[in-house]
C-alpha cells in the first residue's frame, strides 16, 4: 500500500530532511499537501447490462489511493434512476483532488436495492469503470469518456497507466464531468469624503460615515440591501476611511446593477442624520481612483426645496479599486495551462567510485523508478505524452568526446514517445557513453530554461525538469547557481533528484544557496534522494507514488506564485469540442492525431480514401514536430506541433470538414466569458428539465 498518514510521512521526512535538499531532519514539520475541492458528475450512454434484477440502478462511486484491491472506500452513492439507454445522474460527488498523489475512482453501476451505500458488495456490480483522477483533471472542460466493463482492476490503471480504447465487449460508457465550486472573489474598495455637510456650523461633534447598498428591483418600488458600513470618523472636512471589501457576486451579478452609497452622520448619543446620498455600478468603480469616481453626495429633500440654489452636500471619492482573484493551482489547469515534463540524466562517475555490478542495477533501477515516479503524475497534464531527454556529463562515441548535453536518444530531435521512449532511450545510451569524471551542470539548467522561455504564450505552459544525478563535484558550481537564481523567472521548475549513495553534498548547497537567492522573486527548485525516499517493502507503483509525493508536493505552489507574478489570470474552464474519436482518455503516445467531421459517419471513408489517392493538397496527416530540431520553426505548444495543415485550405477542399486541435490552450484564447456564461446556461436547463423527467418517473 502506498496510502500513508501523516506520521508515516514525518518519519521519512526525518530521514530525508524537511526541504529534500540535504538539510538536517526535522522530524516535526510535516509534508504539505494542498487540496482543490472538485465536483464530479456521472452520467451513461449505451447502457446495455444485459438480466437485471431490477427495474432501477445507482451508481456507487469509490476512491483509492493503493494499488490494493481491498482498499478501496465507498464516498458517495446516487439516487435509483431507471434503466435505459442513457442514464443522467443527478448527484455532484464532491472530491479533494491533490495533485502530487495517485487518486483512483471506481464507479460501480449497481441494481438498486433498499440498502445504504456501504452494504453494496463489489460482486454485484452490472458493470464497473476506474479511472485516475489526472485523467480528468488533464481533460477539464471535456467529458472523460471510460468504457464500462464487466470487472475493470487497478493494475490496468496504475501498472500499464495507458488508457484502453472502449472494445466492443463494452456494455457501455461511462461520462465524467468535473466543476470547479464558485470561490470568493473579492474587490477591495476605499473612499474618501470632501466638503460634507455638517450639523451645525460651530461645535459640531458629529461623526460621519457611510453605507454601500445593492439596489433590488421590487414589484412596487425598489429595495436597497445592506451590503457594509463604514466606521465613523470626526472630520466633515476629508474623512478617509478604512479600506473594506465586498463579494463580486454581491454587486456584480448583473453590470447595471445600482449600488447606494448613503452618508450619514452620528451624534455623541447615537442618533443618526442624513446627508446625502450617491449612485454608482460595478462597472463604473472599474475604471478605479480619478475624476470617473468623484460623486456628488445629494440630499432629495434639500434640492427640492432649495430647487437651483442647492448643488450638493459634498462630495464622495474612490481612491481604491483592487479586483482581488485567488487562482489556485487547479484554476490554471482547468483554463488550459499545460505542464511539460522533461528529463536530464547524468552520467558521470566520481573518479575512484567502483561500483559493483549490483550496485550499478539498483541505481539504474532506480533511476527508471523515479523517471515513471514523477512522469506518471505529469503525463495526464501533458496532451501529446511526448518528453524531451537530455543527458550530460558523458563522453559519445566514436571519439570520446566530453559532453554535457546531447539528446538521450542519439537523434536530432530530443523528444521520446511516453515514458518507455525516456526508459529505452536511457537504456541504450548508457550501453554506448563512457562517464566523464564531474559534470558541468550549467548547460543543461541553461537548455531546461530556454525551452521554458520559448514554450509559447505565458501562462499557457508550465515546465518541470528533472535532473537525475549520482552526485560527486560540480565544475561548473558557480556558473550553475547563477542560471538556478534565473530560473525564478521562467516557467519552470527544476527538481534535482539525487539516485545511489554517492556525496551529494555540492547539490545540496547548490540548491540550498539557490533557494536563498529565490526568496526575493519565487523559489523553483528542490532536491531530493531517492534511496532516503523509497521503501524496498512496498510495491513498485507505491514507490512510484512515493517518490511523486515528495518530488512534486511543492510544484503547484511554484507554479501558482509564477502566475501570480506575471499577472497571470485564470480564464473560465476551456470548451473543447472533440470527435468521439478522439478523447483525451485515449490518448495513447503512438496514435496519431485524428479529425473530426461534422457528419463523420457519411464523410470519415471519403476523406481517408482521398487522403491515401493523394487527391489531398498538402499535408493533411496530423504530425509531430519538435521545436528542438533547428531547422523546425514550430514551438512546443503551438497548433503547428500538431496539425500541419492549412485549414482554409481544407475546408475548401473537404466542404465538411473541420480540424479539432488537441492542443487545449487554444480554446482558452477563443472562448470569452459570454460563450462560457451561455454554454453554462443552457446546460443548466438541460440540467433541470432532466430532473423534471426523472421526479415525473419515480412518481410514476
């Protein structure tokens, strides 16, 4: 079992230190996992369970976070729908989703009987679905599409960790949806007052203060609801008072919405009087402090009897608008932000370091162990499956020549196919290197960040590079620091993984020092030691969450602090519309990507045909390109990488047609706000008229 309590975790922080960069244990500060709180909502098409005892089914939904069977624990059941074709099911399960853990969910669909959710047997299962919850994390904004089966294990997800195609043994499929819960986004406001009347010229010893209030359209008249009061300040002349924030679904509901602000002022024995009052909207503080926000502060009952002598009892201004939104880690994704996984593996060896034949298998063993270990987390957050392998610290043949950076695989293009592209590329380029005594470290940092830089729009991609080395002296150590201090300001990442026994003492001043150096932008770089981390009685695919606990806990928190720095936001989840072709459960690293057609069953034959005759102008098979090729202008990240195609042009020539990307941060530049708001609406609808139906049918 991988699934660990707190205590489990302190113990092997003791052992490894608090920051996994090779500081003292301490024992007592415990790993921090930071949760997002998701809504998952369950819904079947082409039910077909064959006998059924009954004439309803329930879902019976489970977690897991083991590679054991026997683990896993029942969170939530719905109501009893009937069977039919396609089944909606009306529950929203909520779900803690931490990101640097192997999350399962198990969705059981069961003939409904008159019991709780804990007496249902996992035997009685019609049909069954597991999935990881990165899946759907990795597709938010689509619906995760899984096959429903006669009995789905856990090896089949965590062990192959490729997801199957539906075959036609399917007795169905299941559709997950996953929301993000509405978040408090508040606006900070502060007002200032000019020239207020006051009660009484002389001796005045009133204090004035305000009142924001959100104007509600009533049958007969309007109605003003209380939204805040300020403090009460003795000062008619320029009263400046504290700065206060409201809810933005409390005065920006609808752009128009009026908000009051009514002045008033109070005597020494409490009583209040009225000054005055002005008018204003969201939309209008927008435009923040200037003359925009100066208000006239008008008394109705003064200016109807004094008539054109009267002009105001002074004035109210905004001096301070903030639209304060706190993006979390899950916000970014759901909006489109891509996590990139990238490799650099050291070859060098300490000269004098004999090690023995088993001592050089568990360090390889070790080194495919933390590869998958971190990889298995990141590849759901990267669409294509496809990263980038370096390796330094070598001499290649034929001459022997040192290197410290040259792509794993041996070709011009660094970029491996899945996880078992990185392994196989290891495995034979360790058979054809020779070590070189030290490496020199900066090249690599210095390639890891000019990839980040170059990766596209800001905030559309994220980079993690991780650097496995069996430790010795750097060379290049000052150099290296420099670069790791530079690395604050990019997008990306490094985790410095240390593999064997061997010193790994100039890394860890070199990540300590370049932790110091990153308290004034952002720190991005950790390091860790593998044989402090793993534990030889647990299983592989534990080891493997493991090793991802530690190795990634802090990255979330990394990445958000580099998006809050560039002023980042996180736009509404992405729509993607994509052929049932194509999904990104499916995603397997050799399939190539495919088209969708808005009738694809009449025209899928026709296209492909033409496209094997030639009779297709161009290039119009989806393809890899990488931006690590120098005579390739395409980046990583844009549609280029994947389609090369001009669409204009297809359109022409195919009528129907039309190129669905895979890539997600497009859709996030092209969906606006109003798109999402009338999407959400309308599903909203869908939503209510099908719980209509089914209250009519459980009635019935």
């Amino acid at each position: 079992s991988f699934q660990h309590t707190p205590a489990t975790i302190r113990a092997k922080q003791s052992k490894c230190g608090a920051a996994g960069d090779g500081s003292p244990p301490a024992a007592s500060t415990p790993t921090k996992m930071a949760a997002d709180r998701i809504d998952i909502s369950l819904s079947i098409r082409d039910f077909n369970p064959g006998h059924s005892p009954s004439r309803m089914v329930v879902c019976v939904v489970y977690e897991n976070e083991t590679d054991r069977e026997e683990n896993w624990r029942c969170i939530g059941m719905s109501i009893p729908c009937p069977i039919q074709s396609s089944i909606f099911f009306n529950e929203a399960f909520p779900y803690n989703f931490v990101f640097e853990r192997t999350q399962l969910i198990k969705v059981n669909v069961c003939s409904y009987r008159h019991v709780n959710k804990h007496q249902y047997d996992q035997g009685e299962a019609l049909a069954t679905a597991v999935f990881k919850v990165d899946e759907l994390i990795g597709s938010f904004g689509l619906q995760l599409r899984k096959p429903l089966l006669d009995q789905c294990p856990i090896s089949t997800v965590v062990q192959l960790g490729l997801p199957k195609q539906p075959s036609f043994s399917a007795l169905g499929s299941l559709l997950v949806d996953a929301t993000l819960p509405q978040k408090k986004q508040p606006i900070v406001l502060r007002f200032e007052g000019k020239g207020l009347e006051r009660k009484e010229l002389i001796w005045d010893e009133t204090a004035v203060f305000f009142r924001v209030y959100r104007v509600e359209q009533g049958i007969d008249e309007d109605v003003n609801v209380q939204l805040y009061e300020s403090e009460a300040i003795k000062n008619h002349s320029h009263p400046v008072w504290k700065e206060f924030a409201l809810e933005v679904q409390d005065v920006a509901d609808d752009r128009n919405r009026l908000l009051e602000i009514e002045v008033l002022y109070r005597d020494v024995d409490g009583t209040e009087g009225y000054i005055g009052k002005a008018l204003t909207t969201y939309a209008k503080m927008k435009y923040g402090a200037g003359k925009e926000n100066v208000y006239k502060v008008i008394n109705e009952v003064k200016k109807g009897a004094k008539k054109k002598t009267y002009d105001n009892s002074g004035f109210i201004e905004l001096t301070k608008f903030t639209d304060v939104s706190f993006y979390s880690f899950l916000d970014y994704i759901v909006s489109g932000t891509q996590l990139h996984y990238e490799i650099a593996v050291d070859f060098s060896e300490e000269r004098g370091d004999n090690l023995t034949t088993a001592e050089k298998n568990r360090n390889e063993t070790l080194l495919q162990m933390g590869i998958r270990g971190l990889g298995c987390v990141l590849r759901d957050y990267t669409p294509n499956r496809l990263f980038a392998a370096f390796g330094f610290g070598a001499r290649l043949p034929p001459l022997a020549d040192e290197s410290n950076e040259f792509n794993l695989n041996f070709t011009q293009d660094p970029i491996c196919r899945g996880l078992d592209g990185v392994v196989d590329a290891f495995k034979k380029a360790n058979g054809l290197v020779a070590p070189m005594d030290s490496p020199k470290c900066a090249r690599i940092i210095g390639s890891l960040i000019r990839h980040a830089e170059h990766s596209g729009k800001i905030g559309l991609h994220y980079h993690v590079g991780a650097i496995f080395t069996r430790g010795g002296p750097i060379d290049d150590w000052k150099e290296s620091l420099a670069l790791l201090c530079s690395a604050a300001l990019h997008p990306i990442s490094i985790i410095f993984v240390g593999i064997g026994v061997g010193d790994f003492s100039s890394y860890s001043k070199l990540v300590r020092k370049a932790r110091e150096a990153q308290k004034e932008t952002r720190v991005c770089v950790e390091f860790i030691e593998l044989h402090k981390i793993v534990d030889l009685t647990l299983s592989l695919p534990a080891n493997r969450a493991l090793i991802a606990e530690y190795g990634l806990t802090t990255v979330p928190g990394q990445m958000v602090s580099y998006m809050h720095r560039n002023a980042v936001s996180a736009k509404p989840p992405i729509q993607v519309c994509r052929s049932p072709l194509f999904h990104s459960s499916f995603l397997i690293p050799d399939r190539p990507t495919q088209f969708a057609f808005d009738d694809e069953t009449a025209l899928i034959e026709n296209v492909l045909e033409r496209g094997r005759n030639g009779s297709i102008s161009g290039s119009a098979t989806a393809r890899v390109q990488s931006p690590y090729v120098t005579h390739k202008s395409v980046r990583r990240g844009s549609e280029g990488q994947f389609l090369n195609v001009n669409p204009d042009a297809l359109r022409e020539q195919l009528g129907m047609l039309s190129a669905r990307l895979p890539e997600r941060s497009r859709s996030v530049l092209n969906t606006s706000r109003e798109q999402f708001l009338i999407r959400h609406a309308a599903r909203k609808k869908e939503r209510e008229e099908r719980d209509t139906a089914s209250a009519r049918m459980a009635d019935y």
